[in-house]
C-alpha cells in the first residue's frame, strides 16, 4: 500500500538520511570493530552530528567475528564511548544491514529516537564462507555443506547453469556484467577492486564452479558501513530541508512451497498439494517494496543489487521488474543497466568490485544510493537520480530491499 503524503509532500514512514560514511573494502588484516567505527565516524561528520547527539546505535552483526560480533551494537556503542544510547543488534546474514535499517527505522517512527546510528563492519575469511565448526544438523547451511559440499560458488555455478537452460544466457553474457560493474568500481575510492576487465580477462580466469570463472564471483573482503537516520522533524531542525529520504524498507520471507532452490536450501517444498506462489521469493522482496514506496520499477533512477555471481545479478533486474523473466541478458546487451542506461544498476561496482563484508554490504548499498540521489557520486553519477533501490537476499529466508527518494 501506498503511503500518503503530508501537507509538506514528505510521505507518511519517510525517515531521513542524514550522514553515510564508509571505510574502504579491501582485506586490511584488522578487527571489524576499526572499520566499523572509522565509517561510523565518517557517517556523523557527513551529518554534521556527534556521536553524543545519537539516541540509538543499531549494529548489523558479524558473527563469524567471536563474541564481539554477536552484540555488535553495544560494541560499536563501547567503541565510540558509553553515552547512554539505546542500541539494539540484528544478523541476518548479507540482510543484515538492511534489517538494521529496518530496526532503526522503526525506532524512529515509533517516538522512541529522533536520531539512529546504523552500523555494520566484517573482518571476513579467506576463500569462501565456511559454517562455523560443530553438528549443527538444524542448520541448513551447515547440512548444504555436510550433505551436498555446496559451497556458496557451487551453488552459484548451479544457479548459472539454470538460467543457460532455462532462458539461454551464455558465459559471455555474464562476463559482460563483471566488464560493467568492474568500469564503475574503477571510479569508486571505496572499492576493493579499481581495474577495469575485459570480457577477454574473465574468459581467461580460472574456472571455479563451470560455467563460472574466478572474476564472475565476488571475493570476501573487510570494510564497514554507516548511516545516520533521523525524523523528518529533526532534519528540519538541524537545517536539512530537502533530505534523501527512505520510503520503503521491504523484509519479506519467502512463501510456501517454493519450487526454486535458493540457498542453503537443499530440497525444495513439495507443490503436490498447495500452488506455488505467482512470484519468486526475490521477486516478492521488490514488489513489497515498491507497493510500500508507492513507485514502480519503472521510476527507478538507480538500483544497487547483489551481485554474489555475474548470472545473479542478471536474475535481479527480473526480479526487479526491469524487464520480463528471461531478458536479463537482453537489457544488459542493449546497455539499460549502463550509466547512460535506463535504469543503471550496480553504479558503485557491486560485489564485483568490493567483495562481501557480510553486515556491511547492505548498508554500503544504501550510501550509494544516497551519494546518486545527492548527486556526490563523482565520476559514477547518474544526471537527475531522483528514485533508487536496493536489493539482496541473506541466509534462512532473509530478503531485503530499501527504496530512498530526493
């Protein structure tokens, strides 16, 4: 459902983005707590606030990271220093950041504080992720692992190898969106990777999971993540009068039964008895966002999606109603999701070019989106962004998607 507008034209559930702030990916050999304060602290500076203005800390969890990592709002709260704030922490694995904002949100609207400070950092593994030591045989990502050796690039690799069957993409397809994301991450002093590829060099890396090769997978990275949010009413206050505001933050689970594999799931829900759904999971996760936000994909000046592997990312643009099930590989072809494009996607190099620091991600979509609509992105700016969205989908049934206004 749509939210109604005030007599000022800001929307009903409309908070503000006051401040975003980052540190850059990379893999520093550091604590996540580092990255997460030093982007938490860029975030108030771009707010113009301090850190004891901040009613509430909202912490996105890195729960590979030890203790710590499980309480990750009271120990970035201690980092920055005691100052009595509320604080809360949320995992969701690679929502994470997106439920935090959620959580934040809610806070905000509901009275409780006028000013919120999300933050979300990873100090991440090398190779690919790995569950965590131990029987764990409720856990479904430790059985995709126990039962089939799934590793997150097989299951990417699985995931190309359908979408080859089923709607004719080919690895040249998916080679072109490491050429377009790497072209963008070149440009942005916070990704990981700054070198633009060729659809030659991907062809050339090694293969990890046929079809895919080394540099259509995302790497695992270290970095954080920051936001400042706040009321409508304390914008005005602080002297923000046009904010880039969030409409809509989407945190939809998948619905019963679901015929499509999704990770970790390892067996699909039976459709013998009950009609799936009319959508896919990831796509649900868009269109609650959208009928939150009152917009349509059509209006989308930007978007920001999880680009995990080449082909994922060419599912998200279906996903997103960017174009009918199956054109993914068409819209890239004819340049759509380009800068120049319809609606860009990926303008800050995606996963592509920063690698996953697990609760920071969705946060880091986020930043991008408000430099785009700010019209800070420097050499990465889209003319006129006005509309973006972001978009990814975490462990056990956790999608998000946030859609932010100028």
């Amino acid at each position: 459902m749509a939210l109604a507008a005030d007599g000022g034209g800001v929307m009903a559930g409309e908070v503000a983005v006051l401040g975003v702030g980052m540190h850059p990916w990379g893999k520093w050999g550091r604590g996540f707590v580092e990255y997460g304060v030093a982007a938490a602290r860029a975030a108030l500076a771009d707010g113009g606030l301090e850190w004891r203005e901040i009613g509430s800390i909202v912490g996105a969890d890195t729960v590979r990271g030890g203790y710590p990592g499980y309480v990750a709002g009271a120990t970035f709260a201690k980092a920055l220093g005691w100052q009595g704030a509320r604080v809360a922490s949320v995992y969701a694995a690679c929502a994470s950041g997106a439920q935090a904002v959620a959580a934040a949100r809610a806070q905000i609207l509901a009275g409780l504080a006028d000013v919120v400070l999300v933050v979300g950092a990873d100090s991440a593994p090398k190779g690919f992720f790995r569950p965590a030591g131990g029987d764990r045989p409720d856990d479904p990502d430790w059985l995709r692992f126990r039962v089939l050796g799934a590793t997150n690039p097989t299951y990417f690799g699985l995931y190309a190898r359908r979408r080859m069957a089923v709607h004719g993409d080919t690895p040249e397809d998916f080679a072109q969106v490491k050429v377009k994301n790497s072209a963008l991450g070149a440009l942005n002093p916070n990704a990981r990777y700054r070198k633009r590829v060729t659809a030659d060099e991907v062809a050339a890396s090694a293969v990890v999971a046929d079809p895919l090769r080394l540099l259509d997978i995302c790497a695992t990275s270290d970095g954080g993540a920051a936001l400042v949010l706040s009321s409508m009413e304390f914008a005005r206050r602080r002297g923000v009068a046009e904010p880039v505001r969030i409409r809509a933050v989407s945190t939809v689970t998948p619905t019963y039964p679901n015929p499509v594999l999704d990770l970790p799931d390892i067996a699909t829900d039976s459709a013998a008895a009950v009609e799936p759904a009319a959508e896919t999971f990831r796509a649900s996760i868009a269109r609650a966002a959208y009928e939150e936000a009152g917009v349509g994909p059509e209006e989308l000046s930007v978007a920001e999606v999880y680009d995990l592997s080449t082909a994922l990312e060419l599912q998200w643009y279906e996903d997103l109603g960017l174009c009918g099930e199956g054109e993914g590989a068409k819209l890239l072809r004819e340049g759509a999701t380009a800068p120049g494009g319809r609606t860009p996607v990926n303008t800050s190099g995606g996963l592509a070019s920063f690698g996953e620091a697990v609760p920071a991600q969705a946060i880091a979509q986020v930043c991008e989106i408000t430099w785009q609509l700010r019209g800070e992105a420097g050499d990465r700016q889209i003319a006129d962004a006005r509309v973006g969205l972001t978009a990814n989908q975490g462990l056990f049934g956790h999608g998000s998607a946030v859609i932010a206004v100028r």
